[in-house]
C-alpha cells in the first residue's frame, strides 16, 4: 500500500480509484485484499473532497508571495 | 516674367479651379491617422494612404468633420461597426474637396460608409488569423490540456470593470463550497494600450506557469465598442504561445475577436467563464462520487459473494462431520464397554486376592500374639521376683544406714551446742555499747572512727559519741606518736 502523499494530483488519485475498480471488476483481487483497498479507496475520496473545499497552506503562501512581488 | 500674382492671387486661382474640378462630394478611401475633437464638438482629422505592401505613406491630407455632422456620424458608424471611430482605422468617406486660401488643403467629410470599415476589419481579421494558421500556431493554446479541476485561477481584467466584481463573488460563494484560488493580474482591458498591458500581465503570470491551471480574460459586457485590441496580431500570438489554457470571457455579443479564436476555451462573458469553472470541479465531484459509489457497490457484492461460498462450505461440512462424530462416538462407546469389563474382572481378582492375604495375615499374626503374649509373662513373672529380692536388700542397707547416721548427727550437735555458749558469752563482753556504759568513747572525724592523728588537721570539727549524748570538739593541739 502506497503511504498517502498530500500532493498528490487530482489526476493521479482518480487514475489510482479507477485502476482499483478495474482491478475488482477483473476478479484481480482477493478479499484479503479488499480491507486494504478499501482503506486505500476511502483515503483518496477524502484527499479530494478535502482539496475540493480548503485551502491548502501551500497554496496561499504562493498567493501571498505574488502579491509581494506584483503589487 | 511678365506676369506677377500675389500669393492671395495664386491660391484664389488653385481654389478656383479646384472648385470646378470637384462639383459634387467624392467617396474617398483613406486610413485615420490623427483624430481629435475640440471643445465645439468639431472633429480633425489626418487622413493618410499606406504602401500597398508595407507602412511608408503615400499620400496625406487634413480633414474635418463639422459638429452637426459628427453629432449624427460617430453613433451610427459605432453602431454599425461595434467599434470606435478611432485612429488606425480604414473608411470610406465622402469628401468635398475644399481650398482655403489661408489655411490651404482640406478634406470636409460628409458621410461615411461604416460596410467598408467592417469589410476592412473583416479582411484584417482573416489576414491575421490566416498569418497565425500559416504559422502552424493558431490552436497551440486549445492543444493544452486543461486541468481536471480547475481551481487556481489567474484573472486578466480591471478591477473596475463592471464583470470582474460579479465574477469574483460567483466563484467565492459557489452552492457548492469549492474553493477556488483567485489572483487578479490587473491590465487596461481597451484602448490603444490594452494589447500591451495584456501582454504585460500575461507575462507576470508565466512566472507562475507551473502554479495557475488556468488563465481567465474577463470584462465586462456594457460598452460594444473598441474590442480591436482583442484582434491583434501580437495579442493573439501571445496567448498561442502561453503555456497555460486560456479562457476568454470579453462580453462580446457578435463575432469572436480573434484572443476568443486562439483561446483554449471562449465564453461570451464572466459569469459564463465563472459557471464553466464551477461545473468542471463540480463534474470531477460528480465523477469521484460516482467511483465511490461503484467501489462500495463492487465491494459489497465481492462480501456477500464471498459470505455465501463461505455458507456453502459451511452447510455441506456439517453432515461429513456429523457423519465423523457418529463413528467416532460408536468406537469410542465400544472401547468404554471394553475397558469397563476388564476393570471389573481385575476389580475383582484383586479383591480376592486381598481378602486371601487378609485371611493368612490374621492367622500369622494371632499365633504371633500368643508366642509374645507367654514371653511377656514369663518375663514379668522373672522380674517380679528379682525385683522383691532387691527390695529386700536395700532396705536392710538403709537400715543401717540410718542407725549410723543417727549416732554420728547426735554428737556433731553437742559439740556444736557448747561452741555456741562460748561465742555467746564473748559476744557480750565486745558489744560497742558495753563498752561506751564502761566509760569510753568513739571520736569520729568526717563519720570516721579517729584511731590516730594521722588524717586530723587543725581547728578540725570532730564528733565524739558518749554513752549518753554526743559533744563536737574543735582541735586545737595534735601530739603526734613518736
């Protein structure tokens, strides 16, 4: 199980959910797998949610930068 | 020279004969060059003639429209064209061809034909979006891919103008709480300096390529007019060439201007650019919803599925083990029955034996009673009289004994009886107080009999004790024993 990067792209998390569900369509995984994916899966989801509706802190300290350098 | 004019003469003659040259108006096509209006509302202008192929001009002349005409001139041509009557611009206009003989050379407009002005601007248009095809780079902006979710936004605009406010508030409080990231990079959005103040805004922006998703080119709707800067070569090239998508949304309501052509997404106004960004995060929502919801779905069929094959084995386990337990059950029954038996049978051996060897103990043991029962009384009968016979000579031993004894007491104690007389009568003789009755005394000096003048000082107290009282002397000769 890959360890949950924060910056991890919209794309790249999208990719991951749709690689699993093809997996589990495919029958490629065993259910003691699925405890796993599904944790994996759930973790995405909120990333993205969490992404969707705040700010990250990153992202407002390159705001306020351009603000110092254009304004 | 036999002829001399004056110069009022000569130009009199020019205006002459330029006035039976031109009899009516003349539909001219020039290039504005200069353009101003005065405070009466009359209008100068300069109007010019380029090379064909190139900027070197050929021809120029001065020209003026009267107030009253521009008054009916300037809304129609800006009606009909959507664009300002402004410098750089191609018309065709009807002239009088006038001479004064003071101010020289002039052009008074009468109409003007605002279709030619539009076919001009066509044709440029299509001279410029044919030159940005040729160069292959006409649709490299709308090659970019736009991010999934569009949320870090720069916005190209005047903070005054009348969209940007609206545009704001509609992304801020969008119904669904995305955030959006906005930064404005403000520029002139009309006019002769937009195009540079564009590009210079555009440029502040590609130092933060790799953060923006999006670049949005907003203003707003109101004025129609004086859009040409959104036709420009140089814009339009510029934005060709951005490294991020952008999205127009310059409020106009007829043709794309050729920024709308090249840009990587075209919407007519703000609130449209702000509505398509909203529905794109909203559609990536919508699709991470949807995933999630297959996903559950998937993985509660695989559990259910599972349970049942797990049920399965368990239902068609249950009778092969039953079927074990019933066998198992008889052989073990039939070891018991087995065991039991032979546990009885040896039960009862050994009882037998038991009460076999109980039986020849007893008898052993009672003949053993009677052997030690006659050798105790054969002893005790032994004893008994050796023990009578001892008896016997013991006491005539203490017999004896004692008649010794008695002889021997009785004279130890008349010797001691006349002992004791003697000490008795002694005794009275040497007893202190006798002897003080007899007349003498005992001198003590510090509760010390005195017996010599050895240990006595002088003026000395000592304590002399009479038969009859005491007396305390103070010493006042010693005569030391020679």
């Amino acid at each position: 199980m890959n360890t949950p990067k924060k910056n991890l792209s919209y794309k790249e998390a999208i990719t991951e959910i749709e690689e699993i569900l093809k997996q589990l369509d495919n029958n490629e995984l065993d259910v003691d797998e699925l405890s796993d994916k599904v944790k994996r899966v759930s973790m995405l989801v909120t990333l993205c949610k969490e992404k969707l509706h705040h700010t990250e802190q990153e992202i407002d300290k390159i705001l306020k930068e351009m603000d110092n350098n254009f304004n | 020279m036999n002829e001399q004019l004056k110069l009022s003469e000569l130009n009199g003659l020019v205006k002459k004969a330029i006035g039976e040259a031109f009899t009516a108006p003349v539909w001219v096509i020039a290039e504005i060059s200069e353009l101003k209006i005065n405070r009466n509302g009359h209008c100068y202008l300069v109007l010019i003639e380029k090379e064909v192929n190139g900027d070197a001009i050929v021809a120029q002349a001065k020209a003026t429209i009267w107030s009253y005409t521009f008054r009916m001139l300037q809304p129609y041509f800006e009606t009909t064209t959507g664009q300002q009557l402004t410098e750089g611009l191609k018309v065709l206009v009807s002239v009088s061809v006038e001479f004064h003989e003071l101010y020289g050379f002039s052009l008074n407009i009468r109409d003007i034909d605002p279709t030619y002005t539009l076919g001009d601007m066509a044709r440029r248009r299509r001279e410029i979006i044919a030159r940005l095809q040729s160069e292959g780079v006409a649709d490299m902006n709308k090659e970019l891919t736009l991010p999934l979710v569009p949320q870090k936004i720069a916005i190209i605009s005047s903070s005054t103008a009348a969209g940007y406010q609206d545009f704001i508030d509609q992304l801020t409080n969008n119904p669904a709480k995305y955030r959006f990231h906005l930064k404005l990079f403000p520029a002139i959005m009309q006019g002769n300096q937009a195009e540079a103040s564009i590009i210079g805004a555009l440029e502040q922006i590609y130092q933060y390529e790799s953060f923006f998703d999006a670049v949005v080119i907003i203003r707003g709707g109101g004025s129609q007019v004086d859009l040409s800067c959104f036709d420009n070569y140089n814009l339009a090239y510029f934005v060709t060439q951005f490294p991020i998508p952008v999205i127009t949304g310059i409020g106009h309501e007829k043709d794309d201007s050729i920024v709308d052509l090249v840009a990587h997404t075209r919407l007519k106004t703000p609130t449209a650019v702000a509505e398509f960004l909203i529905s794109g995060v909203a559609q990536f929502d919508q699709h991470l919803e949807e995933l999630k919801n297959r996903f559950a779905e998937i993985i509660d069929d695989r559990l259910t599925s599972a349970r049942s094959v797990v049920d399965q084995y368990a239902r068609s386990f249950i009778p092969i083990v039953t079927d074990k337990i019933v066998k198992v059950n008889g052989r073990l029954n039939q070891t018991i029955w087995k065991f039991d038996n032979y546990v009885k049978v040896f039960i009862k051996n050994q009882n037998y034996q038991l009460s076999r060897t109980e039986e020849s103990l007893r008898h052993e043991f009672k003949n053993f009673h009677q052997i030690q029962l006659r050798r105790l009384e054969r002893t005790t009968r032994a004893l008994s009289v050796s023990s009578q016979r001892i008896t016997l000579i013991n006491n005539e031993l203490l017999m004896r004994k004692i008649q010794l004894s008695g002889k021997l007491v009785r004279n130890m104690l008349s010797d001691k009886l006349l002992y004791l007389e003697l000490a008795q009568q002694k005794a009275q003789l040497t007893d202190p107080l006798k002897i003080l009755a007899r007349g003498y005394s005992i001198t003590t000096y510090n509760g010390r009999a005195l017996k010599d003048t050895d240990r006595i000082i002088m003026n000395a107290l000592i304590e002399t004790k009479l038969h009859k009282g005491n007396i305390i002397s103070e010493i006042k000769t010693i005569i030391k024993e020679l």
